[in-house]
C-alpha cells in the first residue's frame, strides 16, 4: 500500500464517519411529552437539567438511588414515564443506579460518540431526557447494564 492510498482511505473512512453522525437517530425524534427550555429549567433542579436536558453525567456514587433496595418503580425525573422496576436493579459497583432491563416501550436508544468511541445513550421514551448509557456487561438473563444517571430517575416506593 503505498501513501497515496492509504491517506485516500483514511479520507474515505473520515467521511463515511462524519455522514453516519449526521444520519437521524431514534433521539431525534418528536417525543409525546415535550416543554420549551424555560420549562425544563423550571420544573428540574439544575443538575437534573444539566443531565437529563444536556446529556451530563453525575458524580459516580453521588445518587442516594445507589442505596434504594425498596420494591418499587424508578421513573423519569423529568416526565413521571415509568422506566424502571426494582426487580431488575443490582449492584455494578460503578457508582449509578444499574438495571438489567427496562419496563417495555419506556427507553429508547441512540449512538452517542461524545468521548471519541461509540456507546449506545438511553433517553426516555416519552420526554426525550437522556438517563444514561447500556452496555453489554450486566448480568443475566438479559446480560445488559443500563447505568443511569440517579438525578434522572424518580423513585415510587410500591
């Protein structure tokens, strides 16, 4: 491989990069609960604003949802969508509240390549906030870690 293709391929890559970004996502999506930006600013502390509105990540450890083993549902600080069930949380020691799956139909996914390399974003399926991140490292049966941000989530004691 001499020079001139290796940096025509390279150029190729860039490019078929930078379309697959601009391609819409499930994220993009019109979502059935919707608030202009003041809303959002009023009704959500700033932290949660901050996570669930600008896709911030909270301190690991920070969330008092690490410590909740009640039964109950965990639902979406910014719309009340039940996401969710006690059931499937566990502890990943990585310091965010963990769940090996969602309620059906109340999280949606979308790629997210903020840090360079590509994971898969959880946003709520209702508003649109995003919750977190899921990778492919929890336990069964659904070998699924959805690490999610506590500040997200709302917790309904059953």
């Amino acid at each position: 491989m001499n020079r001139r293709h290796f940096l025509g391929g390279a150029a190729s890559g860039a490019a078929a990069l930078a379309l697959w970004q601009l391609l819409p996502g499930e994220a993009e999506a019109a979502y059935p609960f919707t608030l202009t930006d003041a809303q959002w600013r009023e009704k959500l502390s700033p932290w949660a604003y901050k996570v669930l509105r600008q896709q911030a990540t909270e301190h690991p450890y920070s969330s008092a949802l690490n410590k909740e083993h009640r039964a109950g549902i965990f639902a979406c600080a910014g719309c009340g969508q039940k996401l969710f069930s006690s059931k499937t949380k566990f502890d990943s020691g990585t310091g965010w509240p963990s769940f090996w799956a969602p309620l059906p139909k109340a999280v949606g996914t979308s790629r997210d390549l903020d840090l360079g390399y590509p994971r898969t974003e959880v946003h709520c399926a209702r508003c649109g906030g995003h919750l977190g991140h899921v990778f492919d490292d929890g336990p069964r049966p659904t070998g699924k870690r959805y690490c999610m941000n506590g500040v997200a989530l709302n917790f309904l004691p059953a």
